[in-house]
C-alpha cells in the first residue's frame, strides 16, 4: 500500500534538464514500420473478448532509446496483473491467467470504485522503509497491502482502447484513477522529448531499481511480445540475482512465483 514513506521511489524522475537527448537512430532501425494505411483500413472492434486478456509484453533492446518518440517507465519488481471490471464483477488475472482475485483486495476495491474497464499493471508489496519486496509479495506476508502500479488501460467502459496510441492511453489512465483510493496508483513515466532514455535507465540503477520499460507514444496494445516497448535490466538488481541463482540451480524455480 502506497505511504508517504514510498512517494521517492515513485518519483524516481528528478534528473536534470541536460540530459535530454536526440532520438537514437540505431534504435529507431530496430523498430519494424507499422502499415497503418492498412490497419486504418480493417473495420475496427470496439468490443473486448470476455474474460482474461494476454498481456503486451516487452522485448530487449541493445541500449535504451532516446527521443520524442518515446516515454520512460521504471520496471517494478512485482507481478503482472490484468485487473478487470466488467459491470459490478472484478477480477484479477495474472500474466499467464491465474485468478488472483482473493489474493489482494486492496486492488478489488479500487477497481469496484472504478467503472467498467481493463487495466494493466505491475501488483507491488512495500517493506517498511517504502521500497518495492518481491520476497514479501512471493511470501504473501503482505497480501492484504498489496496495490497496483497501473500502467495501460485496455478498455474503458466497454470500448476496446488497445487500438488508441499509448500517449492517450495514459492520459485516460490518469483521469480514470483520480479517485481510485490506495489499492492502484498510476505508474509515473519520462517523456522521451524531455530526459534520454540511458540516463533515465542509469538513474534507475543507481537506485537499486530493476530497470526502465521504454514504449513508442503511438504504440498500440497488443497481446505477446512488442517491439514498440523495449526493457532495460539493471543488472545488480534483486530480479537478476534472482535469474541469475535460477540459471545456476535449476531447483530453485520450484519455489518461485508462477505468476510473476
């Protein structure tokens, strides 16, 4: 649950003005062109399918980008959750579907305050000094403080928004959770016109954070692997100490979070 003792690694954004920097090249190659000719021809469904929605997903990139183009996102240590509302109904869902609904209640009740709508985000537990535990949340010692870093929203009131560039995504987001209480916080982002992505991403590490999630501002929703949202790990993190222990004793992946 957020406390005044956790508003700094919210806020994790307070880099100088000269950082801004020029829009990567290299990294602008490495996105495929969309054919939005053609998308903008196909009739469009503004209906989401009943039920658990995949999430979009980031892949790698060599560096993190820079530019205009782009917006910065710190990558929390928690578990992806697709929290759901549909009429009086709340449901939350994992990355791979599981049904967490009973696990955090502090996120079912802002998403009942909510109206009908699809969110994506990142569940997040808090030690005591405000930073983000990913041994509480697999614990589940905290599960009853747990809230959501919400980051996308996929449907609102019943009309499918994953077609809606990301910028307006977001700015929706915002207004939707004006009001939503304690149990879900908008996950704050960089503009990519104001801050340079290595340095947003080098900030990152300095504070022990796992890494940046860079998206395209026109990017659209999608589920499965995106080549418009690229991650950056910071390598000393608690997540890749993680990865790394499980790379060298395959045995350890028994006692860690499916879910995740």
């Amino acid at each position: 649950m957020p406390t005044s003792s956790s508003v700094e690694y919210r806020r994790p954004f307070s880099l100088p003005a000269e950082v801004a920097g020029e829009p990567s090249m290299a990294l602008l190659s490495y996105i495929p062109k969309r054919h939005l000719s053609a998308a903008a021809a196909r009739p469009r469904d503004l209906t989401l399918p009943a039920g658990f929605i995949a999430p979009c997903l980031p892949m790698t990139a060599p560096c993190p980008p820079s530019g205009p183009l782009w917006l910065h996102e710190i990558k929390h240590d928690g578990l992806r959750i697709i929290a759901r509302k549909d009429g009086r109904q709340v449901r939350l869902y994992s990355r791979p579907g599981n049904d967490l609904t009973q696990r955090f209640p502090l996120i079912v009740e802002a998403m009942a305050r909510l109206p009908s709508c699809t969110i994506d985000g990142e569940a997040i537990a808090c030690d005591d000094s405000g930073s983000s535990s990913f041994d509480l949340l697999q614990g589940r010692l905290r599960d009853d403080r747990v809230f959501l870093y919400a980051f996308d929203l996929i449907e609102l009131d019943g009309k499918d928004r994953r077609r809606d560039a990301l910028a307006h995504r977001k700015i929706d987001l915002v207004r939707l959770l004006a009001d939503a209480g304690p149990g879900m916080v908008a996950n704050k982002w960089a503009d990519g016109g104001e801050l340079n992505g290595p340095a947003i991403f080098k900030h990152a590490c300095s504070l022990g954070l796992e890494g940046i999630v860079s998206k395209r501002k026109d990017s659209r929703y999608f589920s499965g692997r995106s080549p418009y949202w690229l991650a950056m790990k910071n390598p000393a993190s608690a997540a890749m100490r993680r990865e790394a222990d499980e790379d060298r004793e395959p045995q350890l992946m028994m006692t860690t979070d499916p879910d995740a």
